[in-house]
C-alpha cells in the first residue's frame, strides 16, 4: 500500500511488502567422500555388504563404515500365524561376552497372560536378577548412544564396552563417576581405532569436565597396561601365549595427520586437498617445523596452508569454527611453516595444480 507522503506517477507498480524468508530446504552434502585410507583410490573401489551391514574396500578388503541400510526385498515369514503363535524356527539370541554367566538358562514367558503365568514370570526375574548385569546394561546403553549420537564407528563402540568390562570386573574404580569411565573409555577408544577425539570434543559429548577426563584417562592407561602386563607374565610362566585381541597397546599422542582428514571434511574441501594436507602434517612432524605445538593447532596451520596452496582457501575463522582453535593460533603456527615452506612443500604437489605464489604472507 502507497502511503500518504509518496507520490506514484502515472503508471507506476507499487513494490510488493517483503514477505518472511523462508528456511533453506536440506540439501545432501556432496564434499563428504568415502575413500579407502589404504589403497587411496579416486573413485574408490567400495562394495555394500548387506549379510554383516559393512562398506568394504574390494581392492584391499578394508572395513570403512558400519550399520548399512539394507534397501533390498524382504522375505517374510507367516510361521507364527500357522502355529498359533509358536515359530520353532527362531531361537534365542547368541552369548554376549560383554555379560556376566552363561546367559543361557531358561526363561518363564507371560504365556497367555493369565495371573498364574504373570507371577511365574516375576518370581523367575527376582530369582534371577542380576544387579551387576543390569549396571553393565546401563552402561553400555549409554555408550552406545553417546557413539551413535557423534557418528563414531561401531568398532569404538565395541571396543569402549571392552575396556569398561575389564574395569568393572577388576572392580578398581569403585567410587569413581560412571560418566567419568564411560568417557575415558570412548577417548582411549577412538585412539585405538584410528579416529582420535580430542579432549574438547570428549566433553561436547559426555559433559565431563576435560581436567576430569584427563585424570581419568591417565589412570585407565596405567591400569590397563599393568593388567596387560600381568596377562603377559601369567601366559609365559604357564608356557602359553597371549592372543593379539588380548593385549592392550598403549596409546601415543594424536596424530595431526588423523585429525586433517574430519576437519577437511567439515569445510568441504575436495579428496585432493585433504591428501595434501594431510602429508603436509606427516612431513611437518618428521621435520620438527611445530614442536611442542598441540596436534588441534598443528593440524589447522596445515590446512590453512594446503587450501590456499591448491586454490581453495579457507580463511583462519573458518577453519577455526571446525579445528574448534581460535585464529589467531592458527596464524602463528602458520608462521612457523611458512618460514619452512621450501623444505615441507612436495614438488609433485605443483604438479596437482599447486602454486606457491596463493600462500598468504605471514605476518
């Protein structure tokens, strides 16, 4: 509508008020690629394997990612509406190995609901209760929601129930936080996997303090590496040997190289870009260029500079909102690589499109 105090000439549109903005629709994000860490093949070689729910490489046989949706025909089965809702072709399931006893006893179903078979049922639930088992229960609900909730592979799932389990057998923690052991769990798992968290990340999911989870993580190392020794010693004073998925390996500090892969992913950069920057991070660690820099920090400055140096920078700000790192400590760890530029950068880098004259000066 024309106000009072304007004026329309002949023929002239009155523009249209503007209406409210409507939210973007989802979109797929298309930068994220799955690619074989080992073979590095671009196209990858991955084949879907429906019967265990696994993307595998076919060119080396690597697992890549877990809990794939089967979109094929089902076969169904009307067994139960023949037998009056008895199938024998179904069993019960299989042994849990993360629970304690056999698990294997007979258990007293509702039947057809009448008083006699409810009481049947709640007497053989107390006489079997287990409050140890439904702790460990508990735990391992919440460990695998918290690694679902971040996307983590399934193998850390497993693994961080695992390390739990041992714990609570050797009961070593007792009066110690539950949330405090899971995430210690999840931390130390992640890194025997191959897909470290940082401590700042650690605490995003589990809302343990970091000082808790540091102390934490400390004192499951030692416990862990003193039960695996005294495994060790048992074994060859007994004359026998300790099988590779018995042992624990202590684990090392995070590698900046690991962590360049998730954070290229985050700002969309292509597969190209990500194998540079991580080989920068590899070669930066063997020449020593940031020593004693945190492997957060290390792995931003390497970013910043592969990204520029293959025409798809990404400014300090906006690495930092995905290394989680303010950018003022992404520069001055720039410097130190960029003082070292001539020795890090790969000539076979210049050849993949690469041009030192994008590097931004350090200031």
């Amino acid at each position: 509508m024309a106000t009072a105090s304007s004026v329309l000439s002949p023929g002239a549109v009155v523009d249209p008020e503007p209406g409210p903005m409507k939210e973007p629709e989802w979109q797929e994000n298309l930068n994220i690629h799955l690619i074989c860490p080992d073979c590095k093949e671009d196209p990858p070689n991955l084949a879907d394997e429906h019967a265990s729910g696994d993307t595998v490489c076919d060119s080396c046989g690597l697992v890549l990612s877990g809990r794939v949706v089967d979109t094929r025909s089902e076969w169904r089965t009307f067994s139960n509406d023949d037998q009056g809702n008895d199938d024998p072709s179904r069993v019960g399931d299989a042994a849990n190995p993360l629970l304690n006893g056999s698990q294997l006893q007979t258990s007293i179903s509702f039947g057809d609901g009448s008083a006699r078979a409810k009481e049947l049922h709640r007497a053989q639930n107390k006489a079997t209760h287990d409050k140890s088992t439904k702790t460990l229960l508990a735990a391992y609900k919440q460990i695998g929601a918290l690694c679902d909730g971040y996307s983590m592979p399934h193998t850390v799932a497993d693994t961080a129930k695992h390390l739990y389990k041992l714990t609570d057998d050797a009961k070593a923690f007792k009066g110690k936080s539950t949330d405090a052991l899971i995430a210690g769990c999840i931390f130390i798992a992640c890194r025997q996997n191959g897909v470290p968290r940082t401590f700042r990340e650690v605490f995003e999911l589990t809302k343990v303090s970091k000082k808790e989870i540091g102390k934490t993580f400390k004192a499951l190392e030692k416990f862990f590496a003193a039960q695996n020794k005294e495994k060790r010693g048992t074994a060859v004073s007994a004359g026998g040997m300790v099988l590779s998925n018995d042992s624990y390996t202590t684990t090392t500090s995070t590698n900046p190289g690991e962590l360049c892969i998730r954070f290229c992913s985050i700002l969309g950069l292509d597969q190209r870009c990500t194998m540079i920057s991580q080989d920068l991070a590899n070669q930066m660690a063997t020449a020593g260029a940031l020593a004693g820099r945190s492997p957060l920090s290390a792995a931003a400055a390497c970013i910043y500079m592969a990204s520029s140096l293959m025409g798809q920078p990404r400014t300090p700000k906006q690495i930092s909102e995905a290394a989680k790192v303010s950018d003022s400590t992404i520069r001055n760890a720039y410097k130190y690589l960029y003082q070292e530029k001539e020795k890090l950068i790969n000539p076979e880098w210049l050849t993949k499109g690469g041009d030192m004259s994008r590097l931004p000066v350090a200031s």
